[in-house]
C-alpha cells in the first residue's frame, strides 16, 4: 500500500463539477397516511375548521380538504415540523400542490405567508392565477430574496421587498408558515392540498474543476493545484485537511475569480505537512452555497520531519512556539541579533506535539531568533517585537 500511494500522489486529475453537499433534509406532508398535523387559519372569521383526509384523489394517493361556506380568505396552517430553525433552508425551496372544485374571481391576497417568533414577517403572491376547477396546480418558490418576498404584512406595490438579514432572521426562527387554500373567496367550494416540500434540491454549483493534485514539495510542504474551466459567481475556494480522511479542518482560503470563461490556475502550500494527508477544496459563491470536490490523499514519505511555528509575527508581549512531528523538540533558546543567548529553555518530553507562549516584555524593540534544538538537529526562526 505504501508503494501505492507513493505511485499516484504525484498525478491526481480529476474532471468533474463541484456539487452541493446537501446540509438539511427534506421535510414533507405527502398525506400518505393522515392530514399530517394541518390546520386551518381563516382571516376576518373566513374558513372551515373541519378538515377532512381523502385516500385517494391526491397527486396522487392521498389529500386533504375543506369545505368553505364562507367569504374570506383562509390558509392551511403548517405543522411543527414547518417551523422552528429553518435557517438551513434559505436559498431552497417551498413546494405544494392545490387545487378546487369551482372558481369565481381571483382574490388579492396573500399566497404565503412566514412568521417568525417576534412578529416578523415575509409574504409571496405567486405569478399563477388558476382557473380550471378539479385540477391540481404546482407550486414552486424559493426562500430567496431574487424572487419577490415582501417584509411586513403588505403585498402593496410599495411593500419594500425582504432583505437577506430579514429573510435568515424569519427562517431562523419559524413560528407559522401559511400557505392559501383558495383561489377564489366569493363562494362555497372545497379546497384541497397536496405534496408540501421543503427541499434543498442537490444544485450543481458552477464551478467546472478539470484538475485538483496533492505533491510533496520538500520538508513539511505539500503543494495543491488545482484548475477551472469556468466559473460563475465563484468567490473563491477553502482548503480543508485531514489526517485520518474524514474529519477536516479548513487550512486556508484562496480567493476565485467571480464569472469567467477563461480557463483559471490555482496553487496553494500546505507547510505543515507532517503527516500523510488528505485534502479537499470548498468552493463558496456569492450567494453563499458550498459545495466541496472529491477528496485527494498525499502519503508523507518523511515520517521523521517536524514542524516548528513562531506567531504571531511581529509580536508585542508574547510569541508561541509550536513544534508538531515525530522529531521531538529538546530545547529552546531566544537570541539577539548579534548571537547573544537571552532566553534558555529545556522542552519536558513530549509526543511529538509541543506548544508553548513565551512572554517576551523584556525585549526591546528588535529582530530576534527563536533556536530550537531538536533529535535531528537545529533550526532558527526569525521573530520581529514592536512596541
């Protein structure tokens, strides 16, 4: 296996396209078995209060209806799996199925409508206005703010429209979603529901990745590269490492090239590389989805090398010395300029990780150098105080 690794670490080249990793699952009311926790809201004293559940007649299986013999306006009322922290689900989308059996006049009214926990609210008039009877109607309407969300309680031509803050802030606390029953509510006729989704549908980012290789670049560097073919509303890319291939950790992030269509060129250095990694690229655009590319592993052909750090630089009051590999740190020393040691230090026995804050208020104002002396030898870092 070790030869394996040694043969592909080199010349990993993929072609694909980033995809979304899916971060909330879909919630549904399909009316298979029950009316699914459903109410009724009717506005003004309008609408039934009694909902009956049909086995069959939905689209397809089963429904669920109401009788309304009055004026007015009225919703179905969503269950508590609709409401609560919703805020993963920003971006995606709403989906439902209505349908009646007699139609009279379009009502102006709110198709649906969002509450959250303090009052906040957000409403959507849909583009469809039905008219046949007995035939169900698809709805599809994304939780965004690039489709028509109106803040407040107002469908006015002047209503102003949700903002992204407003609509997060209402998503992330759910206290109600309404959804209207009729198309009409000038006269009695049945209503009917079906096929309530909450989805995040699985979106192909647009990011085209032809290429993404791991290659060791001398001690303790691994040097990524990776290329685009076109990229659309792409702010850029977060690098993320693990050591046992399932649990990472973001190491840096390189920025994209927004919308092109000219093939782009990336590189970044991993200098802590100590042990065999793994590595994978998160890709973010300017609407905040993510998606990550396939995983590429890189075998340490060094198992011997440590890394040692000194942060921050400059510095004021402090330093930390890190030292992490299977080449045990010994001992430290602080120095001037001129070689004079001002800080001595022996370093307990540790298993390959040390770490270490080193007050440093005596310094004057200066470069200096941390000497670390370790089972294989000795390495100098530079270090800047200011004041």
């Amino acid at each position: 296996m070790k030869g394996y690794f040694k043969n592909i670490r080199l010349n990993i080249f993929l072609l694909f396209s980033i995809t979304v990793s899916p971060v909330c699952t879909q919630i549904t009311s399909d009316f298979s078995a029950g009316i699914d926790g459903w109410l009724t809201y009717g506005v003004d004293g309008a609408g039934p209060t009694f909902i009956t559940y049909n086995p069959t007649g939905g689209n397809p299986g089963g429904c669920i209806s109401a009788i309304d013999w009055t004026t007015g306006v009225w919703y179905w009322y969503g269950p508590s799996k609709f409401r609560g922290d919703m805020s993963d689900y920003y971006d995606c989308e709403l989906k439902f199925d209505l349908m009646q059996n007699r139609y009279l006049i379009q009502v102006n009214a709110y198709d649906v409508m969002i509450f959250n926990d303090v009052g906040d609210t957000m409403v959507f008039n849909t583009a469809i206005n039905p008219n046949p009877i007995n035939t169900w109607e698809h709805y599809e309407i994304a939780l965004s703010t690039a489709v028509g969300w109106k803040y407040g309680s107002s469908i006015a031509a002047g209503a102003p429209a949700v903002t992204a803050s407003q609509l997060s802030a209402i998503l992330g606390d759910v206290k109600r979603i309404r959804i209207r029953a009729e198309f009409e509510g000038l006269f009695e006729e049945t209503d009917y529901l079906d096929n309530v989704v909450l989805t995040c549908t699985d979106l192909v980012l647009p990011v085209e990745l032809i290429r993404f290789s791991a290659s060791d670049a001398g001690p303790h560097t691994a040097k990524l590269e990776w290329s685009t073919l076109s990229e659309f509303i792409n702010t850029g890319f977060q690098v993320e490492k693990s050591i046992n291939g399932s649990d990472f950790d973001s190491i840096g992030f390189v920025e994209g090239n927004g919308t092109t269509n000219v093939p782009r060129e990336y590189l970044f250095y991993d200098e802590n590389f100590v042990y065999t990694s793994y590595y994978r690229l998160k890709q973010l655009d300017f609407t905040g989805k993510s998606g990550y590319s396939n995983i590429v592993p890189l075998e340490n052909v060094q198992p011997n090398q440590s890394v040692i750090k000194v942060y921050p630089n400059p510095t004021i009051n402090s330093i930390v010395l890190a030292s992490i590999g299977n080449d045990p740190l010994l001992s430290f020393e602080i120095r001037d300029i001129s070689g004079r040691v001002l800080l001595n230090q022996n370093v307990e026995t540790n298993a390959g990780v040390y770490l270490t804050n080193i007050p440093i208020q005596f310094l004057e104002p200066g470069i200096y150098f941390v000497t670390c002396y370790k089972m294989s030898g000795i390495e100098s870092h530079p270090f800047q105080v200011i004041k």
